[in-house]
C-alpha cells in the first residue's frame, strides 16, 4: 500500500494527513504527538478511529496542522484520520467510522461580528430615555 492522504477540518482548522503502513507512529508539524498535544484527552480525541476500526498500531501518521486552536485541530486530524482509514479499505472501515460520527464534518463556526454592536449576538444595553 503506498502513502494515502487526506484533509480534515473543524472551525478555522485544517488537518492534512498522510498514512502509511508502519507501527503507529504520529508525527505533527514535525513534532511527536505526545509533544504537540500534552493534554490526554487531545490524543485520545485523535486516536478514536484507529480504537473503533482496531487498527491500533498498524499505520504511521504524518500530519501538517494549521490555523485555530488546539482542541479545534485535534478534532480535524480525526476527521482526516477517518477519511484516510476510509480510503484504505472502504468496505471494512466505513460502516464503523460512519456509526461512530467520525466521517462528517462539523460545520459549525464563529459568527461573525455586527457593525456597531460589540459582539455577533450581543447589544448595547437599551436605554427607552
């Protein structure tokens, strides 16, 4: 099998990420997962679709993450992961990726802010005099 890549995304986030066959290595931006990502509940958010599909340990990861913050690229690197998983063996990996909610994209992003108003919902305060 030769490399397959794929991209995820998650508010203002973007996850491309390349998957070989290997020993479960994770590298991101050039840097160890444990290193990028010292909270555990981070990596365990990106390695939820190797424990669904159990392909723990069976491919290495390289992946290049840019823009928002740190919760927001853990969940696009899962969503890259999944769809890479997915283009590796479709039959086998989908239907649990798909009942798992791995393989769709969460569309939800910051509203954007009004003019003359302090913040998207928020208004100055009404004053009748």
């Amino acid at each position: 099998m030769k490399q397959v890549n794929a991209l995820g995304r998650r508010k203002s986030a973007v996850a491309r990420v390349y998957l070989v066959p290997g020993k479960g290595n994770i590298t991101i931006n050039g840097r160890d997962i444990n290193e990028y990502f010292a909270e555990d509940s981070l990596r365990y958010i990106v390695n939820q679709p190797f424990e669904v599909t159990g392909t723990v340990a069976q491919f290495d990861v390289k992946a290049n993450l840019d823009g928002g913050g740190i919760k927001g690229q853990a969940e696009a690197m899962r969503l890259g992961v999944a769809r890479a998983l997915c283009e590796v063996d479709r039959e086998a990996y989908r239907a649990t990726l798909k009942a798992a909610g791995f393989l769709t994209r969460d569309a939800r992003e910051v509203e954007r802010k009004k003019p003359g108003q302090p913040g998207a919902r928020k208004r100055f305060q009404f004053s009748k005099r």
